[in-house]
C-alpha cells in the first residue's frame, strides 16, 4: 500500500507566498493537497509563538500536523528555524516505514542533502517549490520532479491586501 506524506517548510510557504502577493487559506491548501496527491499525512513546520494558539488550532482543524520550533525574539524579530526538525522527521519516518514515498514544500536549497538522501532510498515523489524564481538551484540540479506553486496558489489563496507605505498620507 502506498503511503505519501507531505513535509512543510512552514516559513519558506508562507513568506514565499506572501512576497508574491497572495495570503494562503489554509483549509483550501489542505483540500488541493488531499485531491492532486492524496496524502497519508501533511505535516506543517512552523515556529511556535504563544499568541497563536487559534491559528495553530485552525491549523490542526484543516488537518495540518503541526511540528513546532521554540522561537525567540531577537530585536524585534522572531526566530525559529524549522529545517533540522524537517530533516529529522522525515528521515526518522523513512526508517521506521511511516511513508513509502514523499513530497517536500520548499524552495530553500539547505535541503539539498534530504533529497539526495530520499532520491537514494527511491522514496522522494517530488518537490514542491513556493516560488520558481526562488527556488534554490541547489534542488534544481537534483534531477527530482518540481513543482512550482506559482501557476496554482489562485487555487487555494486570495490576493493579499497592499500595505500601506508609512507616512503615505497625502493629504499633507
């Protein structure tokens, strides 16, 4: 029986979606996720910030497995950096056969070393990168399907609204 888990780089979703101009509906992406691959488990790498508590229960509610990294504040910034959890999830979940095949959602080239490991077992389906133009060469050069959210985030995001530049009143 095939057995296809998703693994999210949270941060590298979301930004890149956001920089494209477009806010994710999570639900949305759970259910495109679920119709074009058919997934056993989606599991969602994000930094764990007290204050969202609703979010990551809605989150959970769309059918996300939440896999959290404590954060910091470092001025007026919050870290928390989710890759060593990624990779040590999937690899972990390859070895104890949780998965017979997987998708990776990112872009950043830091997991360049996890897809060779994954192409090695044969067990990798693709990649999917959150932008193409920012899609790091280090997972284009690594001869595993990509693809790109850019033609499909219509499919499960709206447009997200400007922000307004500051001190851009006018009216002066």
């Amino acid at each position: 029986m095939n057995k296809l888990n998703i693994y999210i780089d949270g941060n590298n979703l979301y930004r890149s979606a956001k920089e494209l101009g477009y806010e994710i509906d999570y639900k949305k992406l759970r259910g495109w996720l679920r119709q074009k691959y058919n997934p056993t488990n989606v599991y969602l790498f994000i930094g764990l910030v007290p204050s969202r508590t609703s979010f990551y229960e809605y989150l959970q509610e769309c059918g996300f497995i939440l896999v959290f990294k404590q954060t910091i504040s470092f001025e007026g910034t919050v870290k928390g950096n989710c890759d060593a959890e990624l990779v040590l999830k999937t690899v972990s979940d390859f070895y104890t056969k949780v998965f017979t095949s997987c998708i990776l959602v990112t872009g950043d080239g830091d997991f360049g070393c996890l897809v060779e490991f994954l192409q090695d077992n044969k067990v990798i389906n693709r990649i999917i990168s959150p932008d193409e133009k920012k899609c790091s060469i280090l997972l284009k050069n690594k001869n595993t399907e990509i693809t790109f959210l850019n033609a499909h985030y219509h499919k499960f995001s709206s447009v997200a609204p400007k922000e307004k530049a500051p001190n851009a009143d006018v009216s002066a």
